[in-house]
C-alpha cells in the first residue's frame, strides 16, 4: 500500500531513535556513573525532543493522515493508524516546549529519587516531585477529551486505554472488600505449616540462578541481556534484544526468584511476537496491563504453583548447595506462598499484592485530582498501610519512595498490575481447556505454554484490552476467576 509506504521511513527513525533511548535508559539504571547522570539525562532529553519533532512534521501529520483514511489495511495496520492518530493529535496541542519542560521534570525528579531514596530524605525529594507533577496535571490537561472526567482518567488511558477511574474503583472496590476478609483468614489456616527458614545465599550463587531460571522459562538468552539495578524493569529494544534487569538481597533469596520470572515473563511476550508485529511496527504497542499479565503469568500462577515448586526447587539445590539439599518440595512451596503484610510491594504474596497496588491507586488518584498534596503523601500512605495491611510504616524508602513510578510521572501504571492479576487468572482458566499445564509445570516442559501464549495471546497483543481479552478468552474481563484462585489456593 503506497500510503504505508510512505509513512515507513519515518516509523523506521521514530523506531531507531527509541532503541537509542532505550539503550541510554538501561545504562542509567545500571551501569553509568554517578557523575554521568546528569549528562546521559540531557542525551536521553534530546532523543525524546527529537521522537517529539517528527511527531509534528508536517510531512509526517500528512501521511499519517492519509494512511489512517486509505483503504486496505490489515488488522494491525488499523490498530497503528489508530494510535498514531492518536499520537498527532496530541501532538498537535502540545508545543515542543512544553513537551521538554515535561520531560526534563521527570528526569530531574527520577535522578533526585535515586539520590534521596538512598538517604530516605522524602523533603529534599519533594521539591523535584511537585515540578514533575505540576508538569504532568499540565500535560493532562492538554490531552483531555471531553470522554474523560477528571485528570486521572487522561493518566488512567495512557496505559489502559478507555479505562476511568470510576471503572477501575468497580473493579478494585470489591476486590478490596474481598482481599481484607480472606488476610486473616489465610493468615491463621498457614499457621500450622512447616515453612523453611531463610538464610543468606551469596550473591554469586543467586546469580548462577538467574539464567538458569531464563532457560527453564524459554527466554532465549542469545537475544536478551542480564544486569542489576535498583528496580529491576525489561524492555524489548528490537526483534533480537529483551533486556531484563534483577536485584540481589544477601539474606533473601525469594526476591531475586519471583524478579526473573516476572522480568522474564514480560520478555516471554517480547520475544515471542510474530514478524508481522515489526512489519507493521505494532510491537510495542501492548498496553501496560497486558504486559504486566505475562509478567505476573510466569512470576506467580506458574513461579508459585504446587506444580513447579520441585522443579525450581532442584534448580536452588543445584546452584545453592547446603541447607537447600535437606528442603522438600512442600517446605520450598510454604516459603513461596507465606502470607505475611509487608512493606515492600515487590515481595508481596499474590493475596496482599493487590491491597499494595489498591493503596497506590487511591493515592495516586487524588494527588493528580488535586485532592491532596505530594507533601501529604507520606502520612497518608502510612495510614492506609495501617488500616489495609495492619503495618506500620518505619521509613519514607520503604514506604512511599520505595517503587520508581511516581518519580517518573508513570501516574496510572500502578492499576495495570492488578489488572494483569486478574486478566492471567482468566486466561490460566482458558489455557488449562487447550493444554495441560498441570502435567507441563510438574515434568519442568514449559515449552507447550511458551506456544500456547505465542499462538493464541502475544499474536493478539497489538488490540485494543478489551478485544484481547474477549479473543484469548472468549469473554471479557471477569474479576471472578482471580478472586476464585485465590480462594482455592489460599482457603480452599
Ligand atoms: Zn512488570
């Protein structure tokens, strides 16, 4: 088609110009020196600015214009002109200036968290953090359509297209409801189990780990990259590089575990998307919460099933040695699946995680709304912290600067993990009517569910949530499937 044609050349730089991006991201978060930072975010400013301007050349406005209006696209290309539609738009309200001064809030305000997370030191942060999020309420206020309500809901569609908070408080509201009635109940039936002790594993031997757990998954490491940071994140930067990132804790082995398989869950999707997604240049346009249900997929409904824990299990007694040799499989399952409150969202059980991410939500929500104010967020997130999970919260690090979301302005990403709990649940429902994953799980064979996901899921990514869901599973979104596994697992 003579309209895709001539819009490729420029799809092919915008597609370049990311992958530097990208790169430079990854550099930031794990390697680069200290005193590089502050010239590496100046590169990484000018590579947006530059994404940014081809986004409204004119030329390019003009033959996006012209392919969204031609006839004979394929589903893929449909779904692109959408979004690039979208994009201009956009693009067309917001001035280069205003886009950079956005940008380089954020990158002041993510530099100045990884600098006085360190330190717990919330009021030298907070300076930064009110210039981003004045930036980001500024930038929301030009994207909206007369669809959306509030602020939030502009943040909300970003990485949930379509999606309000008035929906996504339907969906959380009872899930809330039903989370805090099973806590204690779940809490007292673990009671009586035998649960290993945790005892440190040097960091060189949780390392070893690492790839071997890729491998058990079927990432293919001659097209990925291993290193550490902070928080560890994955990006796809071509068809043949899916990074992912993990963090080692001397005396807690757990953490690293449940990271590779979620980072190495999101690069499962990555990997395994058909030519046709680069062809018509759809590949990375899943939304958060898609991605985040295949990241979870691997983490928990398979990392943290009855099925697998002798399988991993051998894996830790080959590479740790020791103590390890003397755990069984039901000891190793109990220490995978304790529920305990805790302070860090990235170690929670499947059970609290999403009180984790329902706090995020509620807090997020009203500061975009202006409700309350980022100087109030502390308190707040240590009285819902008490009141939701019966914690108290000692420090600003491990309370409301513990994740990097907020420091990057990625307001509305936080409702995707819960949604991607519930949108996996679901589709495990359906998965286990096509193959069984029982038996794969138990012989460690994960290879039928890689192709499983690859032929009925990552094919399918590109639509719009609601389409995906209703064609991976045949219906939509249904919260019910999750509550139920969590049900049988937990109480049953
Ligand atoms: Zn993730």
């Amino acid at each position: 088609m003579k309209e895709f044609d001539a819009l490729k050349p420029y799809l092919d730089k915008k597609r370049d110009l990311r992958y530097l991006s990208s790169i430079v991201y990854y550099d930031l978060q794990t390697k680069a020196p200290v005193q590089t930072i502050e010239k590496e975010s100046e590169i990484a400013n000018s590579i947006s600015a530059d994404i940014a301007s081809i986004s409204q050349d004119p030329e390019y406005i003009k033959a996006v214009k012209a392919f969204a209006a031609a006839n004979g696209k394929n589903p893929e290309q449909t779904r692109l002109a959408e979004l690039l539609m979208e994009d201009i738009s956009f693009m067309e309200k917001v001035t280069i200036e205003q886009y950079s001064a956005w940008n380089q809030a954020i990158s002041a305000s993510n530099a100045a968290w990884r600098k006085y997370r360190e330190t717990n030191d919330f009021a030298a942060f907070l300076p930064y953090w009110e210039k981003a999020i004045k930036a980001q309420k500024e930038i929301c206020a030009i994207k909206k359509t007369d669809k959306q309500k509030t602020l939030y809901d502009v943040c909300l569609n970003d990485y949930e297209p379509g999606s309000t908070e008035e929906q996504v408080e339907g969906v959380f509201e009872p899930l809330k409801k039903a989370l805090i009635e099973m806590l204690p109940r779940a809490m007292k039936r673990q009671e009586s189990l035998d649960v290993p002790e945790v005892y440190p594993i040097s960091i060189a031997k949780q390392s070893e780990l690492t790839p071997k757990l890729l491998k058990l998954i079927g990432y293919d490491l001659s097209r990925g990259a291993i290193a550490e940071s902070a928080h560890p994140f994955s990006d796809s930067l071509s068809k043949h590089d899916a990074r992912i990132t993990t963090n080692y804790d001397l005396e807690d082995y757990h953490g690293n575990l449940s990271t590779v398989l979620h980072e190495g869950g999101h690069c499962m999707e990555f990997q395994n998307w058909p030519d046709s997604h680069y062809e018509n240049y759809v590949e990375m346009v899943a939304t958060a919460a898609v991605c985040e249900t295949h990241s979870r997929f691997y983490e928990n409904l398979l990392g943290k099933s009855k099925e697998l824990a002798p399988v991993l299990l051998k894996l830790c007694q080959e590479t740790f040695g020791g103590d390890f040799l003397k755990m069984s499989a039901e000891e190793f399952y109990n220490g995978e699946n304790l529920v305990r409150p805790s302070l860090i969202r990235c170690d929670a059980d499947e059970l609290t995680y999403s009180l984790h991410i329902i706090i995020r939500f509620e807090i997020e929500r009203d500061l975009i709304n202006g409700k309350i104010e980022a100087k109030d967020v502390p308190a707040i997130w240590n009285a819902k912290y008490k009141e939701y999970l019966g914690i108290d919260v000692p420090s600003d690090k491990d309370g409301c600067m513990q994740d990097t979301h907020w420091s990057e302005n990625l307001f509305g990403y936080f409702p995707s993990y819960a949604l991607g709990n519930l949108y996996g649940a679901q589709i495990l429902h359906k998965m286990k009517q096509d193959i069984d994953v029982h038996s794969c799980l138990k012989q460690g064979d994960l290879e039928p569910i890689r192709e499983w996901f690859a032929t009925y899921d990552f094919a399918y990514d590109y639509l719009h949530p609601e389409d995906w869901i209703k064609k991976v599973t045949g219906e939509k979104l249904d919260a019910r499937y999750f509550i139920e596994y969590l049900q049988e697992k937990f109480l049953g």
